[in-house]
C-alpha cells in the first residue's frame, strides 16, 4: 500500500555530516586568523604538505562515496518501503496453510523480499485497495472455507469493492477425493478477478501437498523476488516411533473396526503437544505387496538405489512411493525410474492423549477402498505395520483447536474417532482441574461403539465430567444422532453459552457437522452463533 514518504534517516546523517564538515573548515580559519607569527618554526617541506593534501583528499572522497552509497540505498529503502505491501494471507483449518505461508513468507524474504504473514480474518476491505497479497487458503469439507475465514467471506467478499490496484495470488490447497477440490481457492480467486484485482500468476491448486504443486508455487515466489532457484522447502521430517500398543475398541461393531493405537518415539525424547494437535503419518505399502511387485518387475529388492538424497534399499523406496502397473517398468533398471516414482501422502489423525499419558494414542477406524482394500493410512497402521515395528511420525500444530482458558466452561460434540480429539481436551482439563466439561457423544451402539466407556464415565462419577449426553443411532427403532441429543437441550445448552461456554465439535463432515451446526443456529440463532465464531468460541475439526 502507498505511504506519504518522508525524510529517511540517512538523509538526515548525509546533512549532518555535511555540516560538521564546514564547522570544521570555519574552526581551521579562524584559528589562522588568530596565528600572526608563523605557526611553526619550520614550514613542512613540500613532500609532507603533498602527504597531507592527499590524506584530505582521500577523506573528502570517502566522505563522497559514503554519501553517495547512502544516496542509492535511501533509493533502495523506498523500494523495500513499496514491497512492505507484499503481504502472505493465510486461512487455515488445521494448520497446513498457516505452515505453508511462513515458508512462502521465509522464501521471500531469503529472496530480499519485504513480506509478512497474517491470518485472513485480520484483513479489512481497505487492505485490499492496493499493493500485492499472496493467499494461502484451504478448503474444509465440501467446499467450506476455514472457521475464521467466515468473517471475512461474510464482511468482505458480500461486498462491490473496486480492487484494480490490488495485484494477488492464490495457493489453494484441497482433496481431491471430495467433490468440491479447492473451492474457496477457486472462490476468492474468481472474487478477487471480478472485482477487478490483477493476478501476479495463475492460481496454484494442491492436492493433498503434493510436491510438484508446491516446487511451482516456489518457483513463482523465486520470480517475484528475482532469484532463479529459492532453496526447495523441506519434505515433513518424520521421526521414528514404535508401535507399541494396537487393540480393538468395538468388537461386534456393525461398523468398521476402530483400533486404539498407541506409539511411542524411537528415541525415547518426546515432543510436546497440545490438545488438538494433530499426529500426520508417512504410511507405507505393506512388504506382500513390496515383494510382489519387485517379482513381477525382476528387480533386486536389496539393490541400492538413490532416493531423496539417500541410498536405501530398493525395497524401502518402494515402499514409500505409488506402485505403478509392474508391466509399464519391466525391463527398465530401478535407476532410471525411481525419479518418476511419486511419494505417497501423509495421513493426519487427531492426537487422542497428552504427553503425560507416556504415549501418543489415536483412534483409527479402517476404512476400505472401492476394491475392499483397507485404506492407505488405517491399513497401515491397523493391518500391515507390526507391533514393534517404526511408523513414520511427526506431530503438527493445530492452533485452531488449542485448548480455551480452563476457567471457561467448555461443551465438546462429537461423533465416532471424533472422540480422539475430544479425548485429549477433556484429558487436558481434567489434568487442569477444569470442571465445568460437557460431552455430547454419538455412535451406533453403546454395547459396542462407546470408545473409552470406562474413562468417561469415571471422569463424570468423580465430578470432572459435569454433564453427559450420549446418542447411540442403532439403540432404538429411529435414528438419534447428537444434533438430536443437542436439540432436546437446547435450553441448558443457551446457559451454557450465556456463562462464556465454548463450543468444539470434532467428528464427521458428512451428518454429523452440518446437522450439529443447524441444531446450534436453531438453539441460538444465527447471529449469535456466527458471534461465537469470530470470537474463537466454536471451533472445529471435522473430515
């Protein structure tokens, strides 16, 4: 954005100087007009009056070069005072966009380029008159922006602002395993054009962090900031932590089989978290599949092959990366095609404990891919990794879901695994001596499905659980669910609100959310509710 300039501190010290210097040419005259005799007894000969005249010389001219050094970066300072504008706008629903915007922010600056970061719900319409925004921005659920994104959708997106001195991009990270990929990218994209902003480039769609989405992104940052290579951004360093407990929590399900998991690092060092962190997972083919597809290629498993700057055994690699088709590779040396191998995605779960539980637990329920195959992630950690054996492991900031202040009241919803991350705040408090807890819980049968029975309800009989709402949708001729545990509620839970009540739903997108959030609005309005979400106090994480 422009600014009135003003008089820049080296301009003030080249006058300066410029003045001590012609208050010490004065001092020399006068005090020659004091001297009436000669001011020495012997004039110095002409070889230290050459020495002396260039020794001024020389001082003159480094007084000139300085000042003119000074010159050319006070020109430079009004360039960066310009590039002071270029601001990096994140919204984010798990963290994943706030990380990707302080790299984008730190390659910036490692290109000479002035740049900050600041979340999206701190923009005001007058931020978007001028100068050059780059959006970092996910997408939650079918097509949602972030929690505190909806401000600024609702304050500024309603309205007709001429934005034609706004130059801007868009990182726009999604699934595309939902229908609606990317689409509040898209949606502030469109927005931002028809409103009249100039894109500094195309948008950049990713699809669940894929590398080569980012390495482009990157590669515009290193031509906004002049520089030919940025330095690549990490891949997620993962630690090694062992798998040291797996059990089924609901046998006899109709459901899936849900499977608490717990780990613990390698090196026997844990990292701290909070409640509502999130745990991503490097998963890995299981070695039947590993082995199969090296048999049907012809390739050595032991073999060493380069990867991600390491040489590992080609059967390592191949179990970190998409198998293709065995036909398209046979006949090829592992070598020359190991480079076109793609990594396979990480996975994130909600952290189920605290670090004083001595473990990192999760709650995993196995989901199936179209041909019956368990998933990448829950087949990994529920069928194919072994008791004993490493996962690949690193826990990331979710600050969305941080816990409120415990002298706040605090009504936690949730349905299914969402119970993992409800799990660890209510850990967290009853470790606090927060009492004032509220669970809302759903599943299909409390015979079967109620994860964690014996710690809730010895959390409610020693008065750290105040209040206990269950809603099991398979216990009775018509379906419950935990919208209609909160309706049937709704007056206690408006007491609750009115005491300064925060509100965390964790669970599913699809049901659970959206009716919970319309069994929210009908028991406190919209308005008032739309006030709990500005303010931070309904807060969630759903997939």
């Amino acid at each position: 954005m422009s600014a009135q300039s003003s008089p820049s501190p080296v301009s003030f010290a080249w006058l300066g100087n410029a003045a001590v210097l012609l208050a010490l040419l004065a001092i020399v005259a006068a005090m020659a007009l004091l001297q009436g005799e000669t001011w020495w007894p012997a004039s110095p000969r002409s070889g230290r009056w050459f020495g002396a005249g260039a020794a001024l010389l020389a001082y003159v001219g480094a007084w000139a070069w300085l000042a003119a050094r000074h010159r050319r970066q006070d020109r430079g300072a009004a360039v960066d005072t310009s590039q002071d504008a270029l601001r990096v706008v994140y919204a984010s629903q798990t963290g994943f966009a706030h990380v990707l915007a302080t790299r984008t922010t730190d390659s910036l600056i490692t290109a000479g380029v002035a740049a900050r970061a600041q979340a999206i719900d701190t923009l005001q319409a007058g931020d978007l008159a001028q100068g050059r925004i780059l959006f970092v921005v996910s997408t939650t659920g079918e097509g949602d922006p972030p929690d505190h994104a909806l401000g600024f959708v609702r304050r500024i997106m309603s309205q007709a602002l001429s934005l034609h001195g706004l130059r801007y991009a868009v990182l726009a990270l999604g699934d595309r395993e939902y229908a609606q990929f990317c689409a509040f990218g898209h949606q502030l994209d469109d927005w931002l054009r028809q409103h009249g902003a100039q894109p500094l480039f195309d948008r950049v769609d990713v699809d669940n962090a894929d590398e080569s989405a980012l390495r482009h992104w990157q590669h515009h940052l290193g031509q906004l900031g002049g520089v030919a290579e940025l330095p690549d951004w990490d891949r997620p360093r993962y630690e090694d932590w062992i798998l040291a407990d797996r059990r089924v929590l609901n046998p006899g399900s109709q459901g899936e089989a849900a499977f608490h998991i717990a780990l613990r690092p390698a090196t026997g060092a844990f990292p701290a978290w909070q409640a509502g962190d999130i745990a991503e997972i490097g998963p890995r083919n299981p070695l039947p599949a590993v082995g199969a597809f090296v048999q049907a290629v012809g390739w050595d498993p032991q073999r060493p092959v380069e990867w991600q700057g390491t040489r590992q055994p080609l059967a390592d690699v191949l179990a970190q990366v998409h198998l293709p088709d065995p036909e398209t590779l046979r006949g090829h040396a592992p070598e020359t095609e190991i480079a076109e191998l793609t990594a396979l995605p990480h996975r994130e779960y909600s952290i189920a404990s605290i670090p004083a539980d001595g473990s990192l637990q999760l709650l995993v329920r196995r989901m199936r891919r179209p041909d019956g195959r368990p998933g990448l992630g829950s087949g990994w950690l529920c069928d194919h990794a072994a008791l004993g054996g490493t996962i690949a492991l690193r826990v990331r900031e979710n600050a969305n879901f941080h816990p409120p202040g415990n002298d706040r009241p605090m009504i936690l919803i949730g349905n299914g695994t969402g119970i993992a991350g409800l799990r660890a705040h209510l850990k967290a408090r009853v470790a606090a001596k927060a009492q004032r807890n509220w669970l809302v819980f759903g599943e299909r049968q409390a015979a079967h499905d109620f994860f964690h029975r014996d710690e809730i309800l010895d959390w409610q009989a020693r008065g750290a659980l105040e209040r206990l709402d269950l809603a099991f949708s398979r216990d009775q001729p018509e379906r419950r669910y935990v919208q209609h545990a909160l309706r049937e509620v709704a007056d206690e839970l408006r007491r609750w609100v009115d005491d300064g009540a925060v509100i965390y739903v964790c669970g599913s997108l699809e049901g659970m959310a959206p009716g919970v959030d319309a069994a929210l609005n009908d028991a406190l309005g919209a308005e008032r509710l739309e006030e709990l979400r500005l303010a931070g106090r309904y807060r969630r994480d759903v997939y």
